[in-house]
C-alpha cells in the first residue's frame, strides 16, 4: 500500500493502492483509444473542457487547500495563490486553443520555375503527438501536477494525458482527479483522455515510459529522475521526446557597485528568497556569484565582505517551514554535508531541533573550488545558498561556464552598457533559459515570452517551455502538405 503523510508531524494521513502493471496498460491504452477522437477535435471543444477543469478546481478549493496543507505543509496562503495560478493556466491554454493557435498553418504559395527557386504549394500543419505521460513535481501540488501546465498544455495540443501522480500529495492527486472524471463524465468524453497512475519506486515510470501508447513524456523532477526517464524514452524500439526540467542551481552574480549602492536592502530580497517555500522551488538561487575585483576606486572586496555578512543576518531571521517529505529533508541534509566534505566555509550552519524545520544554510567558496570540485555544483533543494568568490571577471564567467546548464541566471548591476556587462550578458544566455537583470529568480509568470528550461541539467530539452504558451508546441509536430487537394485546403485552420 502507499502512505500519504503529514508533511508536519510525519502522523500517517491514509492508505492507496499502488496501480498494478495491468493496470498502467490499462489506463495507456484507455488513452491511445482517447487519442483517436481527441487529436480531432475543435479549439472550442478543448477550451470547454480546460475551462471545466478550471471550475471545477476553484470549486473545491476550500477542501482541496486543506487536504495539500496537511500533505505539503506549504501552508493556506501559497497553497490558494497556487491554485489561482493553475485555474488561470488552464483557462490560458483554453484561449490558446480557442483562437485556433494549435492549428496554425503555413501559407508557402507554388513559384513557377525549377528548383531551388520554383516550388509547389506547401502548407506547414501542426499534429498532436498522442498520449503524454505527465510527471507531476513534490514541490507544486496544483501548478505542475494533475492538472499543471503540462497537462493543460498537452490537452490544448489535442492530447491525452497519463499522470504519474507524486507520492508526496497521493490524497491531493486522487480528489483532483475525482474533480477531473466528473468534468469528463459531464461532457461527455472519454476517461482515457484525463487519468492518473501511482505507485513508488520507478517501476511504474518506467513502464509509462516505455508503453508504446505513450507518445512524449513531461517531468518535474530531480536530474537523476529525469535522466533515468528520458535514458528509458531514447532506448525505446521508437524513442519518445521526454521534455524534462531538472535540478538547477540558478546562479545569482551581482556587481560590487550594485552592493555598495543598496547590498542591505538586496541581503533582505535574497535571504527571503533563498527561504521561500523552504527553498524548496525549482528557481531558489543557490549560487550566488561575488566579484573580488572589478574596477577602480572601489574596494570590491570589502564591500563583497559586507554583504556576505548582510545576507547571513537576513538569513538568520527566516523561519522556514517542513519540507515536502523525509526523504527531501535527509536529501538537504546530505547536500549541505557534502559543501562541507568539499571544503566550503559553512557560515551559517545552524542545527535544527529534533523534529524542527531545517534552518537557513550559507557557505562560501572560492571560483576555483567551485570549478574544480563537481560536488559544490549539485543542487542542493532547499533553503541554503553557496557564496562563490571570483578574483575576476573572467573568473566570474568561468564560475558559469562550470554550472553548465540553469533555469535562470540574475545579473544584478548590469544595467549600463560596458564590455563586462556585455560579457556577463552573453555569459549568462549562454548557459540559462531565462536571465533576470532585476529581483530574483524565484517566481515564474505564465507569459507568452516565458523560457521556463535551459541547458542540461536543467532540462533535457533546451529548445522548450515547460511554462508559458510555448509549452504547447512540445507535444505538436509539424508536416507538410505538398500540392493539397482543395477540400483539405478549405480546412486551413481546423482539425483534420
């Protein structure tokens, strides 16, 4: 049996099946049999459905919030602000797919002549991809789990969605998914097209990943998690694309003028950031960049000192609340103790009482440490922050080249044009999905601009969006139809 639990006292809070192997075929198959009248149908139709499954989110929100505050112990407050964020996101990709965006077509008229400059008349069309199994996160109960972005943005594309439900909000999962079979049923749609797996270990991912249904998979999750998923999607006999946002450490670099301007007031945002939602977001800046030396007159060094110190008293004012689960709170525990086996300077290590929240964590590091040593690199998820000193500039763009691949990348005192602003710049898009040039990283809005993925680890898929209306595009493929006949022509613009 699985166990839902407390996130709090640890007290056990009820008992689920695990789904059974037959069942998971089951449950693809109900989806592939979906597919075939889903992929077909209109914006409207899609729209109907998100906008039912927005209703009927905000209308047991009361007992929901309550249900993932005792899971999560996220608390009432984030809990109902995330809920709003999901309801909006499923209303969004309704207006997406209501304004025909998934069926988008390329005009390319026939050209007279020989090749290269003649051609015949080409259309470009978009094609759902089939059924996508969605992974759903620990740290976003609503946002980005049975009825997240993924599966709002799969459905908008004409796909039907498996959910892989997270064992940390097991009862959360299944009364949202009590809410999503009312909606089908009310419609009048296939259950397959929405429905719910779960089970511990990674047996039951991997056979969803391996089910030739599945056509695509989406993730949430932890680098080792989202690798050992997308290994399985690419060893299949007809390999999947796994669209998967993984660990990120979020580096934050800020410029000595900038801390000698307003470095209290930045400790303050930063520490409050570092704490939020027990560090436990996907955006947490856990790296944080200080350059020792960088232009005249100005004694960098010191002023880095002082906002070091700065930011361990805003720190040591955050009271952080439980972590999602155990097994996320001994993972802190074992990432801030490997800072300290690789020789980190552990500031502010405070040891929690028995049974208490962690407490803030702040270390420091040289550049070169950071670089040398791959154990200073990993994510460690939850309220702590790595303080990297650089001797240079250059050593500053060495620091981000050794993280490789980031969500997000925040450049604070890079507003004025110069040759290292412009070099930090093309440093930070080099290696993030999204660079902030004021605030922090933590917070991610659901825009049409949004980049919420970057290069490995941080995701497995650079070239996508796991937030915004770009994450439609994932579970589409575009085909060309040459020399049309003219009644699919007249369809320009609807299913086919």
């Amino acid at each position: 049996m699985l166990t839902s639990y407390d996130a709090r006292t640890g007290a056990t809070l009820g008992t689920l099946p695990p789904t059974s192997p037959v069942d998971v075929d089951a449950t693809c198959t109900a989806a592939a049999q979906a597919f075939a009248s889903w992929h077909a149908s209109s914006g409207a139709q899609r729209a109907t459905l998100l906008r039912g499954l927005a209703d009927s989110l905000e209308a047991d929100r009361e007992a929901l919030v309550a249900l993932a505050d005792q899971e999560t112990a996220l608390g009432p407050v984030r809990l109902n602000g995330e809920l709003d964020r999901t309801a909006f996101q499923l209303r969004r990709f309704a207006d997406i797919a209501e304004r025909g965006e998934p069926f988008a077509v390329v005009d390319d008229p026939a050209v007279a002549g020989a090749p290269p400059a003649g051609h015949p008349a080409m259309q470009r069309w978009w094609q759902p991809l089939g059924p996508v199994a969605m992974f759903s996160a620990s740290n976003f109960p609503f946002a980005f789990s049975v009825l997240g972005g993924d599966t709002a943005s799969a459905l908008a594309a004409g796909c039907p969605v498996v959910v892989k439900a997270h064992s940390g909000h097991l009862l959360l999962s299944n009364r949202v998914m009590d809410g999503v079979r009312r909606v089908l049923a009310a419609q009048q749609l296939p259950a397959g097209l929405i429905s719910m797996v779960q089970g511990g270990g990674r047996d039951i991912g991997v056979q969803l990943v391996r089910h030739p249904a599945i056509a695509a998979g989406a993730f949430t999750g932890s680098t080792a998690g989202g690798a050992a998923l997308a290994a399985e999607a690419a060893a299949r006999p007809r390999p999947i694309p796994f669209f998967g946002e993984l660990g990120s450490v979020n580096p934050v670099v800020a410029l000595p003028a900038e801390l000698a301007a307003q470095g209290s007031t930045l400790a303050t945002t930063l520490a409050g950031s570092i704490a939020l939602g027990c560090g436990q977001f996907c955006t947490n800046p856990g790296v944080i960049v200080l350059i020792d030396h960088l232009q005249p007159g100005l004694d960098a060094r010191a002023v880095n000192d002082a906002f070091v110190a700065q930011l361990d008293e805003a720190l040591r004012a955050q009271q952080p609340h439980a972590m999602l689960t155990r097994g996320m709170r001994d993972a802190f525990d074992t990432g801030v103790a490997h800072w300290a086996q690789a020789g980190a300077d552990m500031r502010l290590h405070e040891t929690a009482a028995a049974g208490a929240p962690p407490r803030p964590v702040l270390a420091q590091v040289s550049a070169l440490d950071f670089i040398a040593k791959a154990a200073l690199r990993e994510e460690v998820f939850g309220p702590s922050s790595l303080v990297v000193r650089a001797a240079s500039l250059s050593q500053a763009l060495q620091v981000l080249a050794a993280v490789g691949g980031s969500l997000t990348v925040t450049l604070w005192g890079a507003q004025q044009d110069s040759e290292e602003t412009r070099a930090l710049v093309a440093g930070a898009m080099a290696i993030a999905g999204r660079v902030l040039f004021a605030g922090v990283p933590t917070g991610v809005a659901v825009t049409a601009a949004q980049q919420h993925g970057g290069p490995w680890p941080s995701s497995t898929r650079p070239e996508s969006t796991s937030v915004g209306d770009a994450a439609l595009m994932r579970f589409l493929r575009p085909v060309c139809l040459q020399d049309a006949p003219a009644w699919l022509l007249q369809r320009q613009g609807q299913p086919v």
